[in-house]
C-alpha cells in the first residue's frame, strides 16, 4: 500500500462529518479534498501553503469535486497556523496533516524545511483535541529532506505523550509518521 493511501486510511478512522482539519501543506489538494470529503459540509479544512500555485492547483481540485465550501485556503506557512485559525479553535482540531518537501510539478527550490515545520508541529499539537490525530509524510530524497525528516521524527516522538503514541511506515522514498491517540483494545 503506498503510503500516502496508509496515511488516509488512518486519518479516516479519526475523521466524521463536522470536524475541524488543517492542511499544513496544500500543495495540489490531493490531501486538501480527501479531508474535506470526511469532514463533509458540516466540517471544515484549514489549507496552507506558501505558494500561490499551491493554494490556485488546492481551489482547482476542491472546485472540480465539489468541495470548495468547507475549506478555506490560507496562504501563510504552516508555523503561522496560531495565528491564522480562527480563535476558539485550539484544543477543537481532529487532523492535521503535513505532506513535506517540495510542490510536486512545481518549483523544487522552494521546500519545507525544519526550521518552519517543527513549530508547525508543535501548533499543530497544541490546537489536536484529545482524539485527534497528526499525519506527516516526509519524503527524503532531495536536498534537505532527509535532516527534515529525522527532526520531524525527534519532534514528533518529544510530543508523543501518554496519551498519544507515534507509529512510523517508511518505505524507499517517503517516511509516514503518526501521532494520534492510544488505543485501548
């Protein structure tokens, strides 16, 4: 199973209708309309992106679908989330989902990188409510993506509490990391 099919079957187990989401990479919107669709109309999706091309290719994909209602495109980078969700939030967010490296078909020179992520993560841990969940595919093959990835994984595994556990897929390329709730079984 590729990894980015893993990480939205694990996002819609913690997702339903009328749920709060961030999109702390827009990119081209793959991630962006899949959250939407869990969320349904009664929810919402916070978008991110640095890059206009991104949010233009994220408002494309969520139009052709249907989807643009329940999402609001934000363009700031994702270590301004705090500041740019709407107050009330915090504590309110079920995913939030972190796609890094570069805007595939796009500049290559403009890439996440650890420096705006990790306090993105830390946001991103501080607005989850107690049952959510947050997803980071970090693909390592260009430059930079294997110190962002190893980073993130030190963050993630600093946030990982008792309440929460991180699980890893890697794969040859990309590494999926997970936060999300324990599970007792």
């Amino acid at each position: 199973m590729r990894l980015t099919r893993l990480a939205h079957s694990i996002l819609g187990q913690h997702l339903q209708p009328g749920d709060l989401a961030i999109d702390a990479t827009a990119g081209n919107g793959h991630d962006c309309c899949f959250l939407a669709r869990q969320v349904g109309s009664t929810g919402r999706v916070f978008a991110f992106d640095i890059q206009r091309q991104a949010l233009e290719n994220t408002a494309q994909q969520l139009q052709k679908q249907g989807l643009a209602a329940q999402v609001q495109l934000i363009h700031h980078g994702h270590q301004q989330m705090r500041d740019k969700l709407p107050a009330g939030i915090q504590g309110k967010i079920r995913a939030a989902v972190f796609n890094l490296g570069y805007l595939p078909h796009g500049d290559k020179n403009t890439i996440t990188t650890s420096a705006t992520t990790l306090p993105a993560l830390q946001q991103a841990r501080e607005l989850l409510c107690p049952e959510g969940v947050i997803s980071v595919l970090a693909y390592r093959g260009h430059p930079g993506g294997e110190e962002e990835a190893s980073a993130v994984e030190r963050q993630l595994r600093e946030l990982a509490s008792g309440s929460l556990q991180l699980s890893r897929f890697e794969s040859p390329g990309p590494v999926l990391l997970v936060l999300a709730a324990r599970r007792h079984d």
